[in-house]
C-alpha cells in the first residue's frame, strides 16, 4: 500500500491528510473488492477531482488503472512472502556467528532466517515426475476434446443500417448544374433496413424549411437509424444544404469553452485568423501595406456584416443557458466529464446554425433549468430542426408539426404532439366508422342479392349490384400499436420505521460539505422525486441513502428488512453487448428455469425473439428495459431510479409511470420528465445549494422558481 500512497502524493500534491486518509482507506478495505480499474474510480474518482487541479476525467481514470496495478502486484507479493510458512520479522541486527555457537537452543531461529540444509524428502523422483507429465497431458487432451464438443455459439456478428433510395432524375440535373437552391428537402421512395429486417419501405420525407418538426415513434423502429441515414449523406439532400447532427461529444482538449463554440463558426474564424497573419505581416514589414491594408478593410467589412464582435456575447448566452457558469466557460474543454462535453457539442450546434439541425433526445443531458431553457430558444429557431425526443413536455412547446414512425414508413401531422394525438386519435374512429359503414352496405347489397338472385325480371339489378360489390375498395383498419406494459414484482409490506437520513451531511472533503444537514425519511408508500441543477449533489444523495457512501456525520436508518434496486443513469451502457437478454439473466441469477428468465423479461416488454437477440443490436429503450428485468429479479422493496426515461419511448414511459403507481414498494425518483413527474411523485425534494428540501407546492412551485432563475440569468 505504501506504493499506492507515494503514486497519489505524486500525482495529488494538493491533497489534504484527511483526504489522503479516506482514500488510503478505501485502497486498504476494498483491495479484494475491486475487479476493474471502473470499479476503482467509482469509489474514489469524485474525491479525486476535488484535487486534481484541471485534470480531465480521463486522466484519473488512467491514474486509477496504475494505483489498481500497484494493489495487485502488492497483493501478490504478500501473498508469496508466505508460501513456505510463517515469515520472521526481525527487530533488531541479527549476528549469525553467535547463533550458530548456540545451535542447539537457537536452531528455530536460524531456520526462519537462513535454510540449513536441503530436505530429502524435496527431491524429485524422475519416474514419477514422467508418469505425472503423462497423466497431465492425457487430461488436456480431454479437456480440448470436451471443448470442441460442447463449442459455444459464436458470438451474432453486429449488422448495421443501409438504406437505398430513389432520386429524382429533374433534382439530380439540376444539382449537377449548380442550380438546385432549394431550402426544402424533399427525400422520396426510400428504404432503410438493418440487416434482414426493413425499418422504412417505400418512405417519404418531407422537411419545409423554417418549420421545427419532432419524430416520435416507438423503440427500434429506427429514428435514430434514419438521423443517422441522413448526416451520413448515405440518404441523398441538396449538396448546398448544410446538416449538424448532434450526436458526438465534443473532444476534450486545452481550447476553453467558449472558444471551442465560437471556432464552429468557420467563415467568422478564417476572417480572424487572415486579420491576424496581416496584421503580423504589416508590423514585420513584409509585403505590399497599401494591399494588405486593402485585405484588411475587407475583412474588417465582412467581420461587421455578419456582427462578428457580437459572437463572444451569443456564444456566452446559450453556454450559460445550458448550465455553463463564467468560470466554467473559461476552463479547457478537457476538463469537462462526458455528458458536459455533451452539452457543448449542443451548444455548438446551437451557435453555428445549420439549415438542417438534427438533435436525439437531446433534453437526456440536461437538468430542468436548461430543459426549460432549450425549449424557449428553439420556440425562435430560424432554420430546419428535426428532433428526435420522448420528453411530453418538450415536445408540446417546440415542434411545429410532428413526424409519426409506424408500420415502416412516416406520416406528418401538422401541430404539436397534443393536437397529433388528437388527430390520430380522431383518425382511428373515422376509419372504424368508415369500416362499419361500408360493411353495413355490404350486407344490405348481400341481402338484396341473395334475395332476388334467381328472380329473371330482376336479373340485371342483381348482375349490377355483384360488379358493384366487386369495385368497393377493401378498407382495412389502421394497425393499432401493442399496448407497453411495465410489472414491478408484488413485495410484502414492512412495519415502520423503513428510512430515515437524520441530520445527514457528506463531503469527500470534510472541509467542503456537498450536503449539510439533510432531514428527511421515506416509507414503502412514498413516491418521492429528487429535482435540482447538475452538479447539487442529486446522484450523491442517493449513494448516501443507498449506503454506497458513508456520511461525514448524521445517521442513516434503514429497515433491517429492506432491499433496495437501483437503477443508475449509466445501467444501460454496462450491460453486456454481445449476449441475449436471456444469457444476461442466466449470468446474474443463475439456477433458475428459462421460462422464468423469459417471464421476467416479458414483464418488462422484452419478449419472443427480442430476449434472444444481442443486447447490442436492441434500441435504448429496449435496453433499458432488458436493465429493469435484471434489476428487479431480485424482488427487491425500494427502488431508486436515477433518470429512467433518458431512453424510453412516450409511451413506455406512461406504461412506467402507471407500474410505479402500482408498485407495492417505496420510489425515490431523480427525473427530468415533466410528465412522469407530475403522474407519479407525491413529494418532490430540491437539492440546492448544499441542502435537500421538501417543497410543499410540488412541481408547480418547483417549476415558477426555475423560470424565475432563468429570467435573472438573461437580464
């Protein structure tokens, strides 16, 4: 451990002894406990950045993969030291010559320093080592044998999306000639599969610029797919039409936040960078001056056409509206964890403008300050948004008309996703009206034609009333969607008290406390949601109650009794990716009849050849609820969901938010949905500055201080 020790003063010179101490201890206690050096960092990566003086998050991650090195080669060490019996510690200089005169009374003592002689008994029969080496090699050779017999499947090879599609030979001409300067995008006859299985036949695609439109759908049906058809150029648009999706996040280096969304601005950055070589050329004296300085005007000219000095003040107000604080803003971008440098790449979309903007669930990376905030900004959003999104709320303030995936090809309604349920629901009842209108006639022109069929003076009405039938179009009923259907396992009832935090305060720095004084209980009725900014110690507060994480002072109780599942934001991304949703069942629980794996994952919406496929070909949503299945095949009482919804579809998450309401057990609830919210939790707790407190108005109060907040950052 010593070595451990020296590796974090190296690297950590800031680092307080009461710091040091907590995290030698963690090292020293969980040294059989770690298995990844992912394990490690969750354990002591947060304490790490409060010392890491600028460190990316990659960095500690590289420095707990060397301090895991060193517990393992240390592990190993001790482990040697004691083959050959007791080791013997010595306290003092030992003087061999004076022993070895007294050999007699001191023989143990010389032994358990310096061997003597060599045991008999040690040496090595040559006969039998030969019969040994033979017996050894018989028995790889029937461990191979059995190995190729019970030959595990190979590992389903990922497919991947193609799409094919059918241009228009007058956009193609004009798009040769450079003439094509359509701001529509008008994308016709397409398919898009992946592998074997089509996800869009026969689609069209219809985007008027200057209209913000939401795609909804169910989970795999391939929205995310088609986003990336079209970013990808591997579906054909206008050439002069310039597409962002935003879906990478940006890469961490030394460029500052602000800077790295300004320099996506491309023609702004050139024309600063050109000012800048003239104007070192002018002070070198090199080159012509009247033509520099000419060059120079120019720019200058151009840099106030398009209000280049107002760039810095845009670019700080959507950082700022997306959580950035002005320090934030002037760190280097590798400083930033991943759904931060998340934001950024939103930010600069956001700034660039392009005429077609693609964004994927983009309210997941988001607290509700800045959820709130994107929807009023894009409510002004000049160009082309096509927005993939389950989040209700969102989605009845921003979108102008919305785009509806279903049975492999797109329907577009004009609205937002309230009037389209209306409509769609309005659609419904026409078609079974129609149905049950035309099969009415059906049976009236039926009657009349079994009724004077063999009647000569009415032979001709007859033969005209059978073509009649013949040419009625065949209406069929617009396929309804399969209802989703969530089920937490049914848990018996405890007695009282179940949790309770009593004046509970946490800090990885007991200098610096994250929460203070936190007072709070909850019952197996409780449906609580924890709201708050990122970064207010939302996650943190669970892990306490949780008891991942041991309070600076306070006391935690917990029913005896109680057990707890917890599904954390990161769930999804650690299942494993190349096993079936049932092989990752057997895995976790093994023992258990299959008919119990496939009941467990039906029960969540994962059924039939779904539980079969590798987890990585399935949708978010689809793994999320995989995720669910293994969480609760525990049967557990409470359950602590940390951002549930970040990617399941509308409707999935009504169908959770009707099994949380069932649900027997107590719910602590970190969401964003303004939705579930609203459906599921009776207290709603606010984390903020240091604090967790219960807010007697719920969502509503919540919601008018946000927006509140919000007002006094734009001022």
């Amino acid at each position: 451990m010593a070595a451990c020790g020296q590796l974090l003063k190296d690297e950590f010179p800031l680092i307080n002894d009461d710091l040091f101490e907590y995290v030698e201890g963690v090292i020293t206690n969980g040294i059989d406990d770690f298995e990844s050096s992912e394990d490690l960092y969750e354990a002591i990566g947060e304490v790490l950045h409060e010392v890491a003086d600028g460190r990316s998050e990659d960095d500690i991650r590289e420095i707990c993969q060397r301090i895991l090195s060193l517990m393992k080669d240390d592990n190993k060490t001790n482990g040697e030291l004691n083959v050959n019996g007791e080791a013997k510690i010595l306290n003092a200089p030992v003087h061999l010559g004076s022993m070895a005169a007294n050999l007699v009374e001191t023989v143990d003592d010389i032994k358990s320093i310096w061997v003597m002689q060599r045991d008999d008994g040690l040496k090595v029969d040559a006969k039998k080592l030969e019969k040994a080496e033979q017996k050894l090699q018989q028995k790889q050779e029937k461990r191979q044998e059995t190995a190729v017999s019970n030959k595990a499947a190979p590992i389903p090879k990922m497919q991947s999306a193609t799409a094919s599609q059918v241009t228009n030979k007058k956009e193609m001409k004009m798009e040769a000639k450079g003439v094509n300067r359509a701001q529509d995008i008008r994308i016709e006859n397409f398919d898009v599969a992946y592998g074997d299985r089509k996800l869009l036949e026969g689609a069209e695609l219809l985007l008027v610029y200057g209209r913000r439109y939401g795609f909804v759908g169910r989970n795999g049906l391939g929205k995310t797919t088609l986003l990336r058809m079209i970013s990808s150029g591997q579906l054909h648009i206008p050439s002069h039409i310039s597409v962002l999706h935003v879906e990478q996040e940006v890469t961490g280096d030394d460029t500052m936040a602000l800077d790295s969304v300004l320099e996506c601005d491309v023609a702004r950055q050139t024309l600063i960078d050109r000012e800048k070589a003239i104007n070192e050329r002018i002070n070198a004296g090199g080159g012509n001056e009247t033509e520099l300085s000419s060059e120079l005007a120019e720019i200058y000219a151009a840099l106030g056409a398009m209000e280049a000095d107002k760039a810095p003040a845009r670019a700080s107000v959507i950082l700022a509206g997306l959580g950035f604080t002005p320090e934030m803003q002037r760190r280097p971008t590798k400083t930033f964890s991943g759904g931060w440098r998340m934001r950024l790449a939103l930010a600069r979309a956001l700034f660039s403008k392009p005429d077609l903007l693609l964004l994927d669930e983009p309210t997941n990376m988001l607290d509700m300050k800045a959820i709130i905030w994107l929807e009023n900004y894009l409510q002004s959003w000049p160009t082309t948004l096509l927005v993939v999104s389950h989040d209700r709320h969102f989605l009845d303030t921003v979108p102008t008309d919305i785009l509806h995936l279903h049975s492999a090809t797109i329907e577009s309604y004009r609205g937002n996703y309230e009037r389209f349920e209306k409509v769609k629901t309005e659609k419904l009842r026409n078609r079974a009206r129609e149905i049950e209108a035309q099969n009415q006639h059906r049976a009236h022109v039926q009657e009349f034609i079994d009724r004077f069929r063999y009647n000569a003076n009415r032979a001709s009405s007859v033969q005209s009333k059978i073509k009649m039938l013949d040419k009625l179009p065949e209406l069929k009923p617009i396929e309804k969607e399969v209802e989703v259907v969530l089920r937490f396992p049914e848990v018996e009832p405890l007695s009282p008290p179940i949790l309770q935090l009593k004046e509970l305060s946490f800090g990885y720095d007991p200098s610096k406390l994250i929460l203070n004084g936190v007072e709070l209980g909850a019952t197996l009725e409780s449906r609580i949601c924890i709201v708050g900014d990122n970064g207010a110690g939302k996650t943190t507060l669970l892990k306490l109650i949780l008891g991942l994480l041991s309070p600076t002072s306070g006391t935690r109780i917990v029913h005896r009794n109680l057990r707890f599942a917890y599904f954390s934001q990161h769930h999804v991304d650690q299942l494993a990716m190349n096993t079936s949703a049932v092989e990752l069942l057997q895995e976790a629980f093994p023992g258990k009849p299959i008919e119990e794996y496939r009941r467990q994952l039906g029960s969540f919406g994962v059924s039939n050849d779904l539980a079969l496929q590798p987890v990585g070909s399935l949708s978010g949503g689809q793994k999320s609820r995989v995720a669910f299945a293994k969480m609760c095949m525990s049967r557990p009482n409470f359950l602590i969901l940390d951002e549930p919804t970040n990617h399941l579809d509308i409707e999935s998450i009504q169908a959770l938010g009707l099994a949380i309401n069932k649900y027997t057990g107590g719910v602590i609830l970190v969401s964003h949905d303004e939705r579930l919210i609203r459906m599921v939790c009776q207290e709603l707790w606010v984390c903020s500055n240091g604090t967790v407190k219960s807010l007697e108005g719920g969502f509503d109060e919540y919601r008018s201080i946000v927006e509140k907040e919000l007002l006094d950052i734009g001022k």
